[in-house]
C-alpha cells in the first residue's frame, strides 16, 4: 500500500488512501509534503554525492488538490557547496497547488556538542492508542496509527507511524517519510469540533537538528486560536532519542 504511485520522472497518482480530513474528495495535504520532500531529495542525490541535510522545509499551501495526478518540479535558487536553497512545487494539471522551500546543508561532526532544553514526551507504549478517525473522516487519517496523552482540548502529546509507503516500490528517507505526517500535527488534539469550525493551515514550516526515526514520529503541541479567524499550531517534533525540531503551521479559523 502506498499513498502515491510514480508515472514517470514527475508525475505520480495519488492513491485513495491520501484522501483528507476536510473533504475526502480532495487529498489531506500531509502526504503531499512527504513527496515534495522526496523528490527534493532525489533531486539532490542526482546532482551531488555529498548527501546535504534537510535542516528547514517550508511549505506553502495554495489550494485544494483532488485524489488525482500530481506534477512535480524541483529547481536549484540558490547554489553553494555546503549550503543550498532548493524549491519543490506540486501542481495538478498546470495549477500550482504546494511548494517547499528547503535548506540543505554540510554534514558536520558536532556529536560531542549535541543536547537541547526542549523536555521530552512519554515514548509511544506509555500512550493510549487513539483513533483518528473518530474525529476525522478521510482514508489518510484511518491509514495511520496514533498513541496519544491528550492534556486538554488543543494540548497534547503523540506518536504516529503508518505502514504506508510515500511512493509505491521506492525507498523514501525517514526524512521524507516524517516530512509526510507532520501536517496531522494540526488534527490530534483539536481545541474545537471540526464538523461546527474549520481551522485549516496554510502552511508549516519545520526545522530539524537531528534525524528522525525510520518508524515513530512523536509531537508536542499546543494548538491558539486568536479572536480574528488566525490561530497558530506549534510542535517540537521527536524521535525514540527525545526532541529532534520544531514545527509551526498558520491557521485560518471559521465557522462552518
């Protein structure tokens, strides 16, 4: 099972299985991210041996996508030998519908330097096994595992793995694999009853400064809405190790 399968060199199908939270007839934007991540890193692989890190992803979501065909373009804006900017955009027929925008950068030994503050969240067998799609509708949303430690409506810690390939026969990075769920962050812990408000984001934004895991992806977020239809979702992202990044996506709130 995958939740895309490629056609050619930049075109891939999207399997039912991407269909969203918000309408099934339109694919949840996660699984998006994870390929625009792919690809990047494809990209990278075909012109340099270097392996250069995918420290930031940042993406932009311009309008909805159908369960459909997808077209991807990478492009080169800012060439270097240790660091690059690279974008990634998806389109479904001609029509830009995400990007990523990613730094790539050197590889260094900073082991004997590594540690952070940020406090880490209970591993995945000491949280209940929650069902998204108790919330949600959406074949994305049922593809997926999560275990959950809910504090209070919008503020929660979890884990999500899925057993779903990104892309049918390929082998997708931990990267890219952790690249294709981080939009759910948004969807586990809502402050609100999604069937009476919407509060889709139109972007997020990671930064990493480790390596996730090939299978968990742990989140600690805290979910604001404002008094003028904005609100903000912000995580530290995790691995078996403890905190690995950080992740914020832009909200637009409303009624239904």
């Amino acid at each position: 099972m995958s939740y895309f399968e490629r056609i050619d060199g930049s075109a891939f199908q999207a399997t039912h299985h991407v269909s969203g939270g918000w309408n099934t007839s339109e694919q949840h934007i996660a699984p998006a991210m994870g390929l625009l991540a792919h690809v990047v890193e494809l990209d990278r692989d075909a012109r340099r041996s270097d392996n250069l890190v995918l420290g930031r992803l940042s993406f932009d979501i311009y309008g909805t996508i159908p369960v459909d065909v997808v077209e991807t373009e990478v492009r080169v804006l800012r060439a270097g030998r240790s660091i690059e900017l690279v974008e990634a955009v998806l389109s479904h027929r001609g029509r830009a519908a995400a990007s990523l925008r990613a730094w790539l950068m050197q590889r260094y030994e900073s082991a004997p330097y590594a540690g952070t503050p940020l406090p880490r969240i209970p591993p995945p067998d000491e949280m209940r096994r929650w069902d998204p799609s108790s919330a949600w509708p959406g074949d994305f949303l049922s593809s997926v595992e999560v275990r959950r430690a809910q504090a209070q409506p919008g503020r929660a810690g979890f884990w999500i793995r899925t057993g779903h390939a990104l892309v049918g026969g390929e082998q997708a990075s931990p990267l890219a694999r952790a690249a294709g769920l981080l939009d759910l962050a948004n969807g586990m812990t809502v402050r609100a009853d999604p069937r009476s408000v919407m509060f889709p984001n139109l972007d997020l934004t990671a930064h990493f400064f480790d390596n996730p895991d090939e299978e968990w992806i742990g989140f600690d977020t805290s979910v604001s809405f404002g008094s003028n239809g904005t609100g903000v979702t912000s995580s530290v992202v995790h691995a078996a190790s403890g905190p690995i990044g950080t992740v914020a996506q832009m909200l637009t709130v409303r009624p239904r």
